[in-house]
C-alpha cells in the first residue's frame, strides 16, 4: 500500500491490537500462577474488616465482584443497544467506575489467594484446582480487556467477546468458591 | 465531571493494584512458635509446626482460629477429643468436609500435628 505521495505504507492486520492484548493478559496469568505456586503460602488469615473470618470476608467480597460485574454487563449491552432505549451519556463512565471497584474489592481476596493459600492442586477434589486456574486466568483477561478498549486496533468483536469471556470467568470463579462457602459453611456474615 | 470521577477512580484502583503486588513480595509471615517439648517428644525429628502450616491451616486458619474449618485454638480441641485417640482417627480418617490424611502423612506426622494442635494452639 503507498500514499499519494508514493510513500509506501506497511498495512497492519486489523486483530494485531488483540493480539498483543492477549500476550499481555496470558503473560499476567502466568505470572499470577507461578507467583502462586512458587510462594510458600503463609496460611495465615488477612483482612477479615467486621466478617467473621477472612474466608467470610472473601465470601462476600466476590459476591459485591459478581454484582458490579452484573451492572457491567448491563451497561454494556445498553451501550451496544442490546437494551431498550438509548443509553444516556452516564453509562459509559459509570460501567468504567464499576469495573474498577470490581477489580478493586477482587484485590484483598486474590491477595489472601495468593499470599496464603497459594495455587492448590487440591489431591482431595478438583474445585481447588479448578478455582486456581480460573483465578489466574480471570486477571490475564482482565487485563487483556483493558489493552483491548485502549487499543485503536483491536477488531470490533474483541471487546464484547473479551468483556463475556471475563464475566462468565467471574461467575466461574464465585461459583467455586463464594457459592461453595455459603452452601458448605453459610450464608453469614 | 463523570467522567473526570471514572478516571480518579482507575487511578485510585491502579495504586491499589500496584500495592497488593508489592505486599505480596514483602509481606513476611508471622513465624510460627516454637513447639514446646512434649510436642518434639511426641514425634522427634518431625517439624509439627510445619506440618501445621502446609496441611491444616488453610481450613483452620495459622493461629487455629479456625476458617473452612472449625476453631482448635483456646482448648477448644481437646475439649471436643478429651480422648487423644479420637483427635487422631479424625485426621486419619476424616469425616464431613474434613479430608482424611492417613494416605498422606505418617503415624509420627499425624500425632505430630494432633499434639501440636492440643498443646501450642491451646494456649492461643
């Protein structure tokens, strides 16, 4: 391809924004893994605020996760007009302040995940290590969906389909974990 | 001015990104305490602290204070097993949401543990 000028102009494929996007995010899960299996974990309870235990507060801290996650996938179909009417100008900031504070209060739960407990094999079931993966898996999307809506070159489908992919990580993750607390242990504070 | 709030917020959330790293590679555990002689007695050569850490505390929290798992510190194991010998067939054979650690830890390993749950954490 070349300018009107003659310059020549090497044409970039449209999925290289993705691309790169993806490489990050896979790097940040690796790193979240072997970070996690490589660290002797403390066992040693952290942040508990008025729960309980740490492990209640984790509980409901993936819980307020999973809601604003919930708003998130809201605010975005109503800004894809997948939703009735047209979105008002405060949906785009607003879904950008509830993905942050998803991340945020995520933040003190993947610490105690990580720092205590670290990357479980699980040798008497498979929910750990399931929810292991999941965990090192769901911030390598997280951020490969934020390169994604920063990037100009990411193609049009990315962002919805990193967006999902990260939403249903989270449903995975509370599943394995908050839900499995409430059933075994109780829902209580 | 939303939007000037969303971009505080990323910021703010960045920070906090940028801290838990930095904790995660800092942050020291507290030492475990030492084991007191009947316990080193019970099982020498075994590291019942230890043990402790790797395979109870993540359900029954470092000090015992229990987590997934119920409270064993303050005497409260040795006042629902006054009988040594039923603390030990639980760890060995475990029962509801406890797994059992007899195909995983020694004889020497399991009363290791069981000791130290009944003589450091009691006093916790």
């Amino acid at each position: 391809m070349a300018l009107a000028d003659g310059t020549a102009v090497k044409a970039r494929p449209p999925g290289i924004g993705l691309g790169v996007a993806a490489g990050v995010g896979a790097a940040v899960a690796v790193f979240v893994g072997v970070y996690g299996k490589a660290h002797d974990p403390a066992s040693e309870t952290t942040i508990k605020w008025f729960f309980k235990t740490t492990l209640h507060f984790k509980a409901w801290m993936t819980t307020a996760a999973l809601i604003l996650a919930i708003a998130q996938l809201l605010g975005a179909l109503w800004m894809y007009g997948k939703l009735p009417g047209r979105a008002p100008s405060w949906v785009g900031p607003a879904h950008r302040i509830s993905g942050s504070l998803a991340l945020l209060v995520s933040l003190p739960v993947a610490y105690h995940c990580l720092w205590s407990l670290g990357f479980n094999p699980d040798p008497g079931g498979s929910r750990r290590l399931i929810h292991s993966i999941l965990g090192c898996v769901f911030y390598g999307a997280f951020a490969t969906k934020v390169l994604t809506v920063r990037s100009k070159r990411a193609p049009s489908w990315a962002l919805p389909v990193v967006g999902g992919l990260l939403f249903a990580l989270l449903v995975l993750i509370w599943l394995t974990s908050s839900l499995w607390f409430f059933d075994n242990i109780g829902v209580e504070v | 001015m939303l939007r000037r709030i969303a971009m505080i917020v990323e910021t703010l959330v960045l920070a906090a990104v940028i801290v838990t790293v930095v904790l995660m590679f800092t942050n020291s555990p507290t030492a475990p305490p030492a084991a007191p002689a009947a316990v080193a007695a019970a099982a020498p050569g075994v590291d019942s602290a230890g043990l402790y850490g790797d395979r109870c505390a993540g359900c029954h929290g470092g000090d015992g204070s229990g987590g997934i798992g119920p409270k064993l510190n303050g005497g409260r194991v040795v006042a629902q097993f006054p009988n040594t010998a039923d603390q030990v067939a639980v760890v060995t054979d475990g029962r509801r949401g406890m797994p059992a650690f007899g195909a995983r830890l020694t004889a020497d390993e399991i009363a290791a543990i069981v000791e130290y749950t009944r003589a450091v954490l009691a006093a916790g």
